[in-house]
C-alpha cells in the first residue's frame, strides 16, 4: 500500500515515528508532505530530511 500523508508537525524528524512503524512493520511505502517550517514547542523548526521516510517540504501559508 502506497500511504500519503500531509503533516505540518512532520517538520521534527522524530514525529515520524508513525510513518517508520508502517513502512518497517508492514511494508508500507509512506511519503510526508510538511512545510519547509513550522513552530513547534515555541520554537521555529525547519523540516530535515530523513533517510528513512520520504519527505517532501513544500511552502506553506498559515502559522509558520
């Protein structure tokens, strides 16, 4: 199963997690899309890249 996922929280690497579980324990093929930033915990945090998730930052309006 191909899995796509739009998630502005997916900008800290470790929010992933979900998306590792899918793809190590059943064989998912999972891609993110978040923005290139977004505040989490107060902070500004830019989106990573992860060599076990597919990631996509794309721009977006709203909070950053």
């Amino acid at each position: 199963m191909r899995i796509l996922r739009l998630y502005h929280s997916a900008v800290v690497a470790e929010y992933r997690q979900r998306e590792r579980l899918l793809q190590d324990n059943h064989g998912h093929e999972v891609h993110v899309v978040c923005p290139a930033e977004w505040h989490e915990g107060g902070s500004l945090v830019r989106a990573t890249p992860d060599d076990d998730v597919h990631v996509h930052v794309v721009g977006a309006r709203g909070r950053a």
